[in-house]
C-alpha cells in the first residue's frame, strides 16, 4: 500500500507569469510607437497642401510632440508609481496609447494630429514601469536574465514595426494602421488589466531622496551627468533624420513604387543589425572597456552617416543604414552600462529615470534639428548635420571618460 502524500505541484511564482504577459505588453509597445514612423511624414502630407517647407516644419513638431510631453511626465509618472504602483501605471498608459492612436485615424487636420501627439506622451510610461515592476519581484540572482529577457521585448517590437507598418499601410492606408494599432494595444491593457499581480508597498515620503540628495551619493556627479547629455545628444542625432528619411526614400527613388514598403524597410535596418551586434560589442566592451566601445561607435558612425548624404538608390542607403545599427549598438547600450557600474545601488532607479528623461529631451531635438536643417539646405544636409553632432558628442565622451579608461588599462596591466 503507497502511504506517501500525494504530489502538490508549486505554483508558479508570480513573476513568471508578470513577465510573460510584460514581455509582450513591451513588444506591442515598441511595435506600435515604430509602426508609424516609416510613414507619420506622407501622413502629414495628405492633411492638407502643404510647401516643402511646411511639410518639413509639421513633420519634425509631430515627431517630436509625443517625446516632449513624455521628458517632463517621466518624473512624474515615476514618483506617482511610487506612491501608487507599477500596475495602475501600466493600465493608465496602455489604455491612453490604445485611445490616442487609433483617434489619430480619424483626425482631418495636421493641427489635430500635433495635439495628439502631445496627448500620447501623457500616457508614456509603460516600459520602464514594466522594468520597475520586473526589478521588484525578480529573486536578485536572476534579475539581470529577467531583465535582458525583458528588454528583447522592446528591441523585437522596435525592429519589426517599421516594416509592418509599410506593409500594413501599403495593403490598407495609413488610417487604418492607426486603428489596427490602437486595437494591438488595447490588447495590451486587457492582458495588464487581468493577469499581471502586484503586491505593492508604498515608499513613504520621508525616505523619498531628493534630486540634489541623489547627486550627493554619486561618487562621480560629473560622469554621470556626462552621460545624460550624451544619450540626450545619441537620440537627437538618431531621430535627426526621422522626420526626413520617408521624403529622403521618396527622393531618391522617384519613379518607383511602394515607397511606404521601402521607408519601412529602411527604418527597420539598423534594428536588424543592433540585435546581432549589441551582445557581441557588449563582450568587448568587457574585455577591452565600455568607454573604449563607446568611442570607437562613435566615430564609426561618423564615417558611415556622411555617405549617406551622397546615396543615389535605396538599396545604398539601405546598405549604410545597416551599418549604422551596429553603430547605434555600441552607443546607448554602452551608456547604460557606465551608468550601472558608476551609480550607487539605492540611486539607481532615479538615475536610471533622469537619464530616460534626458532621452526623450534627445526624442524632441532631434526631430527639430532634422526639419531645420531640410528646411534650410535639403535632405542631405540633415546627414551631415548627423555626422557633426556625433563629433561633438565624441570629444565630449573621450574627455569625460579619460578616468575610466585609465583605470581600466591598468587593471588589464
């Protein structure tokens, strides 16, 4: 006769679970802010009659109206998580993105677009509530797995938008690709809704720090404001040419067709080539020092964004636009890691969250700087205008890591 009790099996921990459904809350997310890009431009273009001037004036405010709400809701959004949980600002945010986008199908003027736009970036906060909460709930031993796992949402989604939402909006049109988005993402807020758990503990407000107390712990205040700017001044030269490179494609293949198809394409390139050459270059930077990674990223993409002022035919600028991925591969990757290794554990989520900030400062600019510069010149000034800010950003890196890079020669010694 068996006398042994019966088998329970354990419940899976709530984590696990959080991160399934966190995983493609976050892939839905990068899909649906890049699903628009390749054609948010020809978008404006069919809202009225407008001058090349124009053209290129609304284009830059509608890409850069979203992240210039999210650089001053970020905080915000970050210290109401505090208080009030990383759920509730998960549904708030992906029932507003849900809304807003499929209301922008439906606008009849540029002006209505920009004012959505403005409104998306209130309801920004989905992915790095999803990192706060994963942060929380994930034993430490496997918080860095956790985490990576999680972040391939972002990056999968990031990378195959821009070619879903040309093809999407090449069968239908752009309207509908709003709709469809906006019902992805509804999705998105139905699954948070039911099946992601939290056990929150608010954080009193006596033992909140203050941005000034923050700085005080920071054994070096200057590097790691050094690299706010720089991941400010990475984003404005990658969305430099956001607002252009869908009119830049259509330019430069003027009697072809599907250009939508061939700017999604184009946008999703240099996603292809992070996703490859961002673990390898992150092994390097290891062995051979970040900073020193960083460096070399920069001036490689240098080299590679001057050509792509010159590009005859799409297949060119498509080939340079791969090279640039593996450029973008050693930069804000690169930054994130001088910031973990540099910031006191009990700073590192405000750190980690003024630096978000000063990314979609970078989200604003570069927008502007590109329709500037299109405006004033053309479409291939706007790449050399590219190469120029990643020069200063370059000296700018070499003289604040000087320290690390020392210190890292001398540790191999």
């Amino acid at each position: 006769m068996n006398t042994k009790p019966p088998v329970v099996p354990q419940a899976k921990p709530i984590w696990r679970q959080n991160l399934l459904i966190l995983w493609f809350g976050t892939f839905m997310a990068g899909l649906a802010f890049s699903e628009i890009m390749p054609f948010l431009s020809l978008y404006v273009d069919t809202l009225g009659t407008f001058t090349k001037s124009q053209l290129n004036l609304y284009s830059g405010i509608t890409f850069a109206a979203t992240y210039f709400v999210t650089a001053i809701a970020s905080p915000i959004w970050g210290k109401l998580a505090d208080s009030k949980g990383r759920k509730v600002m998960l549904i708030r945010a992906s029932l507003g993105m849900s809304v807003i986008m499929a209301l922008m199908g439906l606008v009849t003027n540029v002006w209505q677009l920009m004012a959505l736009r403005f409104i998306q970036g209130i309801f920004s906060g989905y992915i790095s509530n999803a990192n706060a909460l994963m942060a929380t709930q994930v034993p430490k031993r496997k918080s860095g797995q956790v985490l990576g796992t999680l972040a391939t949402g972002y990056v999968g989604g990031s990378l195959f938008g821009p070619l879903l939402g040309g093809i999407l909006a090449e069968i239908f049109s752009y309207r509908v690709t709003f709709f469809i988005t906006g019902a992805l993402l509804l999705s998105v807020f139905f699954l948070s809704y039911f099946f992601v758990h939290e056990q929150f503990t608010p954080v009193k407000k006596e033992n909140m720090l203050s941005t000034s107390q923050v700085v005080k712990v920071l054994k070096n205040p200057k590097l790691i404001i050094g690299m706010f700017v720089t991941t400010l001044i990475i984003q404005a030269s990658n969305n430099s040419i956001s607002p252009i490179l869908a009119l830049y494609v259509r330019e430069i293949m003027p009697h072809g067709s599907a250009v939508t198809f061939y700017s999604g394409i184009v946008a999703a390139i240099p996603g292809v080539a992070t996703l490859f050459a961002a673990p390898r270059l992150g092994r390097l930077g290891d062995r051979f020092g970040t900073e020193l990674v960083l460096s070399v990223g920069f001036i490689f993409a240098i080299i590679v964004y001057i050509p792509m002022a010159f590009v005859t035919n799409v297949w060119e600028l498509m080939f340079l636009r791969f090279l640039i991925g593996i450029s973008n591969a050693t930069m804000l990757p690169a930054v994130q890691t001088i910031l973990s290794k540099n910031t006191p554990a009990e700073v590192t989520g405000r750190v980690f969250s003024y630096n978000q900030s000063f990314q979609a400062v970078g989200n604003v600019l570069g927008p502007l700087i590109g329709s500037f510069v299109s405006n004033t010149f053309d479409y291939r000034a706007v790449f050399i205008s590219t190469a120029v800010l990643v020069l200063l950003n370059f000296g700018m890196v070499w003289l604040n890591t000087s320290k690390l890079r020392k210190k890292h020669l001398n540790d191999i010694n």
